[in-house]
C-alpha cells in the first residue's frame, strides 16, 4: 500500500497527513502561519514511545506530584488509599489526553491550530489565551520553588548563619520582603529555562530523555538510602488511616479524585504541540500511557515511603523533599539532591508550562511572534503575575488559581473531543487551517458554537465558586448556591456539559461543512 494524494494533501498509509509542496508553499497568510505553527514534515516526525515515556517521567517527577499523597494522608486516607485515588485519576485524565493528541500525530499541527476546527481561523485565539494563561502561571510558580531550591541548596551549603542565608532583604511588588539571595536564585533558574526553550523543541527533547532516567535513579536512590538509614520502611506504611473504607472515606474521595485529576488537566488540551512530532499513533498512545499513570503513581509512593523512613531517621515526618535534603549530612549527598530537585523542577517546568504558550502566543500574531519569542513573553508574564504572592496564601492558590481554571480548560477540552471525533470524524482539511478564507471561516473567523458551548460550560463548573467558612475572598455561600456541589467537580462538569451543548448545536444547527472523504485520492509517484 502506497501513499496518496488528496486534495493538497500527502496520506500515508498509517493515517498521518502532510501537505504537497504545492500546497504548503501557498501557506503564505502572516496572520495564520509562520515556521513554527506549520505542519510538521513527516521527515521530522521523529519522536518514539521513549520520548514520550521520557517525556512524562520528565514532568511527572517534581516537587509538587512528590507531596500529592501527603496532602490525601493529611485529610485522614491511609497511604495506600492515597495512592489508589492519584493513580486512578491519572488513568481518567489520559483518556482525552490521547484523544485530543490524536489530530498533533495525524496532521502534525499544535493545539492552537488545532483548535481552529472548533472555534474558526481566529476565534481560537480564545481558547489558546487561556491555556496560554494558566502556563504562565504555573510557570512562574514552578520557577519560584526551582529558585527556592536552589537558595536551599546554598544555604545548607554555606551554612544557616551564611552571609547567603542572612542577605538583606527586600520586596518586589506586594510581597513580602526576601533575602536578595533568593531573588537572584530565582533569576538564575529563571534563566535557565528560558536558555533551553530558545533552542527549540529539539533541545527540549534532548533534556527529557536524558532528565528520565536521571530523576529515576535518584529518587530511588534516596528511597533505599532513607530505608537503609531507618532499618526499615517507618510507621506511616502500618499506619491504617483515619477514614477507613466507611461512609466517610466515600465522602471526601470523589473530590480529592478532581483534585487529582486537574493536577495535569490542562496538559490534556495542548499535547498536540507534543504529538506533532511522533513517529506513529501507537508509539505516541503506548508512551503517555505507560509515562503518565505509571510514574504519577509511583512516584507519590516513593514520597509516602520516604517520608515514613524519616520518622524513625529525624524523628518527625519530612514531606517536602527540599527539607529532607537540607538534612543530609553527607556534602556530595546533599549537592545531589538538591541539584536533582532543580532538574526536576525545571524538566517539569518547560514542558509543561513553556512549550505551550510559545506556541499559543505565537498563535495570536504569527508574523511577530515566533515560538522563542512566545517563550519570552511567557517569561516575562510568568515574573509578572508574581507567583511569590499565590503560593503565600493557601486559600488564594487553591481557590483563587487552582480551582478556577479547571472549569475553563475542561470545557475547552469537551469542545475539541465533541468537533474532532463526533462532528468531524478526526477528518480535517489541513491547508484550511491556515486560511482566512477557507473551510474553517465560519463569521469573521469565529464558530459562535463552540464559543457559546466553552461559556456555557465554564459558567456552569465556575458559577458556584465558594471557599471555606472564613477562609479568603470568595463569598462562603458562592455565586450560584445552588451550584456549588459542581464547583468541587469543575473539571469534569466544564467538560461534560461543553461536549453535550456542542455537539447538540452541530447536530441541530450543523456547520457547511464539518468534514470530508478522504477515501478518494491518487497514489504518489
């Protein structure tokens, strides 16, 4: 079976499509299209199930997934409980994870072109804006704990009495004031992301593979080492919890679900930026699924193991990883670790949050903005948005950034999976993708549809927006009372209720034309 010609496009016989020259040379419309949103040649298609795999355990591994069980265990679940709600949520959110990374292999294009299907040639500006914002925000607060690591790392170095330790302090913007050593901790790690992120997707590939391997052993290393030190695992793995498996077990373990679940919720819109590059459907599918689920789980329980061993070493449990280094008596032990939790930290931090906006705001103004420069400006905005001041409060993290944006991102994500796989069949026209004019013109651009399903969504996960008794500025009663049991399911509801009210106004109210045969075409030469 040999490839084939189709309406501008080469199909392989795997599936995956790419433009004739002819056609891609007519891509020439700067509002649309530059170098890095085109798509990707099937000659650079190069990633295979280890990037992928290498990918996720490059992510997977950082501070935050390290104290996901601690948080469980401090609501009462044993550790084992613990572990069993973070690994199912991780296998509920790689479900349209591969669905939507599905059109990035296909076509070889990033999710804000994607997104054009859905929502027209510019109305996805939308929802790529949005994703793009929750990046920046995470990649901010990911570079602020990476500086913090590496304050850490100095001042266990040099000592707590250091003049490293002990530097003036200053504030900047409306935070508190910070020793300026930790300032130009923070710059520096800063920097360092933004020096990967300039040498292209390449050079993020190269440091995923080679950070996998190294986390692994590492942590793992550090697990036996505490083990080895406690003479044995510590009382946390014999401690049944405080919930059981009764009624109020059941009672907190569908919302500690969701929050597990929107830990990598957003991941599951832009892997197409990732996908683009792979090699074949199965080795993209087989890589996220046997690096996401897998490592999220395990991981967490190298945490929950570690920590227990601590009691009987220290004395007390040591949850943040960054404490139980700083511990370590042994001076290359200690180097390690601590250089191993910025590598951590920052593998996690540019794929997860610095690829995607690159391309996102690269989106927004092709001809300006290329996928470096978007880099940049998630750089800057990540410094803005001063990510010292969300991690000061709890209440402003979890309520204010946390769990406002999974309603947002998930119905945005019950969009693409609605338009992609029921309304279109996973069949696009991708040279009209990049045309004002074309297929996916809708009004001016936008698909009133899908913007109308992504309001109505996130109206209905976000309306009922509540906090605590006492706690922060939401109002305890919410904005809608009689929504504020879906607040807690945000992620989910956005998605669900998306999907539905697209693809109820397709099919009553259906497009020109929503997709197309690719069963005709002549062979290639």
């Amino acid at each position: 079976m040999t490839a084939r010609t189709f309406d501008g496009e080469i199909v392989l016989p795997d599936g995956r499509h790419e433009l004739t020259p002819e056609a891609d040379a007519a891509l020439d419309d700067p509002r649309l299209h530059n170098a890095d949103l085109a798509p990707v040649p099937i000659t650079r298609r190069t990633w295979t199930t280890y990037n992928y795999l290498a990918l996720w355990v490059g992510m997977s591994i950082n501070i935050p997934s390290w104290l996901l069980a601690s948080g469980l265990v401090d609501q009462g679940m044993a550790w084992y409980q613990a572990i069993i709600t973070i690994g199912l949520a991780n296998v509920i959110v790689l479900v349209p994870m591969l669905l939507i990374s599905h059109a990035g292999t296909k076509y070889g294009i990033p999710y804000p072109v994607f997104a054009r299907a859905a929502f027209g040639v510019f109305g996805a500006n939308l929802p790529a804006l949005i994703r793009a914002g929750v990046a920046c925000g995470w990649f901010g607060i990911q570079t602020w704990i990476g500086g913090g690591a590496v304050f850490a790392l100095f001042t266990a170095l040099l000592g707590a009495d250091s003049w490293w330790a002990t530097a003036d302090k200053f504030a900047i913007g409306f935070g508190d004031p910070q020793p300026w050593t930790l300032w130009l901790s923070f710059a520096v790690f800063w920097a360092i992301n933004i020096l990967v992120i300039l040498r292209g997707m390449e050079a993020v590939k190269r440091f995923e593979n080679w950070a996998a391997p190294f986390l692994i052993a590492v942590f793992v290393g550090l697990l036996l080492f505490m083990v080895f030190q406690a003479g044995g695992l510590g009382p946390i793995v014999n401690e049944p919890g405080k919930l059981g498996w009764g009624p109020e077990f059941w009672a907190i373990f569908p919302i500690s679900l969701m929050g597990m679940i929107a830990f990598w919720s957003t991941l599951s819109l832009n892997m197409p930026d990732f996908t683009r590059f792979g090699r074949s459907q199965r080795e993209q599918a087989y890589g996220q699924a046997l690096g996401l689920p897998t490592t999220m789980t395990l991981f967490p329980l190298v945490g929950v193991l570690t920590t227990s061993a601590t009691v009987i070493v220290y004395g007390s449990a040591i949850w943040n990883p960054v404490d139980l280094a700083a511990k370590l008596d042994n001076a290359i032990l200690l180097i390690l670790a601590m250089f191993t939790l910025a590598v951590a930290t920052l593998s996690t931090n540019i794929a997860a949050n610095v690829v995607s906006p690159s391309y996102d705001f690269s989106n927004v103004w092709p001809s300006r903005i290329s996928f470096r420069t978007g880099g940049l400006i998630t750089g800057v905005i990540g410094i803005l948005i001063q990510p010292w001041m969300l991690l000061a409060s709890s209440d402003l993290y979890i309520f204010t950034w946390l769990a406002f944006y999974g309603g947002a991102t998930g119905a945005i994500a019950g969009v693409l999976i609605a338009d992609y796989w029921l309304v279109r069949r996973t069949s696009l026209h991708l040279a009209d993708l990049y045309k004002a004019n074309g297929m996916y013109r809708y009004a001016s651009g936008w698909n009133w549809k899908a913007v109308v399903a992504l309001a109505v969504g996130a109206f209905i996960a976000l309306a009922g927006a509540h906090s605590a008794p006492g706690a922060g500025p939401f109002p305890v009663d919410g904005y809608v009372p009689l929504l504020k049991g879906v607040y807690d399911y945000s992620w989910v509801a956005g998605l669900v209720v998306a999907f539905v009210v697209y693809f109820g106004l397709e099919r009553f109210i259906p497009s020109r034309e929503v997709a197309r045969s690719e069963v005709a075409g002549q062979p290639v030469a």
